[in-house]
C-alpha cells in the first residue's frame, strides 16, 4: 500500500480490512452477552474493524461505549431523523436546509457503527443511496447556482475507492458556481490506514479543499490517526473536529480540555463541539445542556482560545446548528454592560460608542 513502507504498518493495514460484523464475531474477541448483542445488533447493526477494536482497554471504557451495542438502545424517546434531514432532502442523497450549502449523501458505510450515529435510519443501508443517486445529485447542485459549498458526508465518503472519491470531486470541482468543498469523515480516526499517499494525491487536487473529523476521545489520538491527519494536512488540507458530547466518553472537564489539546497538537482544529441529536437509542449517551455549558467555561481560560470550539445544538425538526455559550453577561443596559470572566471577576464596559467617546473626553 502506498505511503506505508514498514511491514509493521502493512500488516496493521491488512488487519483493519478484516472487520467485525456479526455478534458471534464480537464475542471472539470480547467479554459480551451475545444475545444481547445479537438483539441489539437486529435494531441497528454492529460494525467495528480490528484497529478501532485495539484501542479498548477495558469493558465500558469510552471507545467501548462508542461502538458495542448496548441494551440501552433498544429503550428510546429519540427520533428516527431527529434533525429533519427528510424534509430538507429535495432529492434522497441532498440535504438542501441552508441557502448558499448543501450536504451530498454519497456513502452508505463507515469504518465502524457509532452507537450515537445521527444516520442511523440510513447507514449500513444500500437502499439509502439508489444507484443513480450520485449522478442525480451532481445534476441538482449544477442546477442550484446558489449553491457554493458542499459537504461530501455519509456514511463516510471516505470509504468509497480512490477511483470513486477522485470522480466524485472532480465533477464537483468542473461546477462553476461550488467555491468549497468539504469532506465529513470519521476515517482518520476509526481507520487510519485507509489515508494513503495515493487518497491525499487524490485529493488535494481539488482545493480548495476542507476536511472535519471526529474525534470524541484523547485515546483515539494514536500514532496511527496522528500520522494520517499528518498527511492530510502537509496535502495542504485544513482539518476541523466535530465533537459529539456522550456520557461515559467524554462529559469529565479534564476529558475534554486535554481531547482539545491534543488535537490542536495533531494539526486539527476543535471547531464543534454538538449537544449529542434526540436520535432513537441514544437517550444513555445524552448529558444535559447545563453540563456542556460547565465544560465551555472550563475551556474557556483554561486553555487556548484554539482549542476552544463552539458548543452547538443541532435543533429538532431542521431548524439547523444554534451556538450557545456560558452567559458571561452579569447586567447590560443602556450605560453599560457588566461581564464576568472566566474565573467570575466581574468588569464594566460602556455599552454604547457614544458614552465611550465622553469617558475617553473625561
């Protein structure tokens, strides 16, 4: 395989093709209950390859929690599209909610099945993706002169052949109107080994060219997803992190901050951190709201303002990503507005340029 030269990392890429996709293949390799499993994994199935398997240290740690079924899942208030993506979906593979941007449904398979996944109602399902439904969505955004940037997600388009990905972003890039493309995958993480020499080459024929990712925990920053997010960015291609917070994974302060650090340290910009969707089978991984505001404020200060991405809630019914933060505002009128700081010292500052202006007379 290009790009890896050791026979070490060859037999790491060789062990990662081989994936786990039956309960009795899960229960070689792990302490589980396997009819649990077995009736879990009817609702919604399990997929996970041996180099994301690796990374468990122990039952119940965070990459467990991330993607072996639970029996949680089967006791639910979630939604079967809780973000209203059907709605907004003119044609089966294009979410179409904001004006100037689209999300292009192109890949029905990830790496591994998070147990959270917001597509649960289409991952792992080729009838989401009908076989002329890249083609049809390429015609809707040539169509759509509104349209200026487009996130290639799924499933994980990274999944797709290099011959398919190049395909892909060359049709989009001949589109007059598309200024940005964006690729949402989660391979860097759950699969390192799929970025090759070949797929950065691919790609950063097309800037430009953004990448987010989604790291949800400091242990899935190894060697391996180091490496692969090194390549991504000496292609010239600027990497985002999309954080889901789960509890049991990633809701301690100290969790967060240092998942925050280590990014950056990777070349990875934190730049959301979501309020986990109201998904069928998911009530067991949400936190409340007020518990994502204390971990901002424990961000905020404490660490670098690059380290720090917006807390955001995906609203229910389509209304689209809503950034929240700890209310730093004690009081705010007409002469001014009082803030407290991240450690709650408070400061006055005038609230209008015209008292501003005097003060400076005075």
């Amino acid at each position: 395989m290009k790009g890896y030269e050791s026979s070490t990392e060859k037999k790491v890429y060789q062990s990662s093709k081989a994936t786990i996709t039956t309960p009795e293949e899960l229960a070689e390799h792990l302490d589980v209950d396997l009819e649990e499993i077995k009736q879990v994994h009817n609702t919604f199935p399990l997929r996970i390859n041996h180099y994301y398997l690796s990374l468990i240290k122990e039952k119940g740690d965070p990459i467990w929690r991330q993607v072996i079924p639970a029996r949680e899942e089967l006791h639910s208030t979630g939604l079967e599209d809780p973000l209203g993506e059907e709605h907004d979906s003119p044609i089966p593979n294009i979410t179409h909610r904001y004006p100037d941007r689209v999300l292009f449904y192109v890949s029905y398979v990830c790496a591994v099945y998070c147990r959270f996944c917001t597509r649960k109602r289409k991952v792992s399902k080729p009838q989401s993706l009908p076989p002329d439904g890249i083609q049809r969505g390429l015609e809707y955004i040539r169509e759509h002169t509104e349209i200026r940037d487009v996130i290639v997600s799924g499933g994980d388009p990274l999944m797709l052949t290099d011959g398919k990905i190049d395909a892909i972003l060359r049709e989009l890039r001949a589109i007059e109107h598309v200024e940005i493309i964006r690729i949402g995958s989660r391979v860097p993480v759950t699969f390192p080994q799929r970025i090759t020499q070949n797929l950065c080459d691919t790609l950063k024929k097309y800037h430009p060219l953004f990448l987010n990712t989604h790291f949800n925990h400091p242990s899935e920053i190894t060697p391996e997803s180091t490496r692969a997010c090194g390549m991504l960015a000496d292609a010239g291609i600027p990497l985002g992190n999309q954080t889901v917070l789960l509890k049991g994974v990633n809701d301690r302060m100290e969790t967060m901050k240092r998942l925050m650090q280590k990014l950056l340290a990777i070349r990875v910009k934190p730049y959301y951190i979501y309020q986990a969707d109201l998904v069928a089978g998911t009530d067991h991984f949400r936190t409340s709201v007020q518990h994502g505001l204390d971990i901002m404020a424990a961000l905020r200060g404490h660490t670098s303002g690059l380290a720090v991405p917006h807390y955001v809630i995906d609203g229910p019914g389509g209304v689209g990503k809503i950034a929240i933060i700890p209310n730093p505002v004690v009081s705010f009128d007409d002469k001014e507005i009082v803030l407290k700081n991240y450690e709650g010292f408070a400061c006055s500052y005038p609230s209008t340029c015209q008292q501003a202006l005097v003060d400076e007379v005075r």
